[in-house]
C-alpha cells in the first residue's frame, strides 16, 4: 500500500508527462525530480540491507550528520549466503527479478523450517 499512490500518479500521468518533454523548463524539473527518486531509492536500498544482514544497528552522530553502522559481529549468515545467492542469479545468470525473488523466498522458507540461525 504504501506505493499504490506513487503508481497511481504514474500511470495517469505519464501520457501528459510526455508531451511535456519537449519543454526545456519542464524536462529540466523532472530530470532533478528523476535524481531525487532514484536517491530515496537507493537509501532504502540500504536501510534494507543494513537491517536485513545485521542484528544491530546503532546510529552514530557525526556532527550534523546521523550514520547507521552495522555491528559487523551481528551479521547474519543465512541471509547473507541468500543476498549472494540473489546477486548471482540476477547478475551472472540473468535470471528475471520475480524468478529470483521466488527462488530466494523458497530458501528462506526452508531455512526458518530447518531452524538456521540469522533468519
């Protein structure tokens, strides 16, 4: 749910964002909003990973600036050999994202079944 309203405004405005394109004011706007959406992706990205690989993680601040740091003796085995098995399949193989993302929920299922720790 918390997409639904991005793709709604997506997909009802991408035929007007076209026509758009060829205004230089315009394309200059949605060039930056473009390099703001793919920098709020990316930093999710990582909060993900972060909190997905690691058990804890503390924040450190550094004058103005908040770091999440991973405790690095927290890392949690079995998610990590599901991250590399995740990152070949998609960048050695080639495999689809959907197919990757079935093939990694199956081995996590397996492993919280089996009781393998860092699930």
């Amino acid at each position: 749910m918390t997409f639904v309203p991005c793709f709604l405004f997506i997909f009802l405005g991408a035929p007007y964002i076209e026509r758009l394109r060829g205004n230089r004011r315009v394309s200059a706007a949605l060039t930056g909003i473009t390099a703001a959406v793919v920098g709020v992706i990316a930093n999710l990205a990582l909060y993900f990973a972060e909190h997905a690989l690691f058990t804890d993680v503390d924040e450190k601040a550094l004058g103005p600036v908040t770091l999440a740091l991973p405790d690095l003796s927290t890392l949690r085995p079995t998610a990590l050999a599901i991250t590399v098995i995740a990152a070949l399949l998609v960048f050695t193989l080639r495999w689809s994202v959907l197919r990757t993302l079935g093939v990694c929920a199956a081995l996590g299922l397996i492993a919280a079944l089996v009781g393998l720790p860092g699930i």
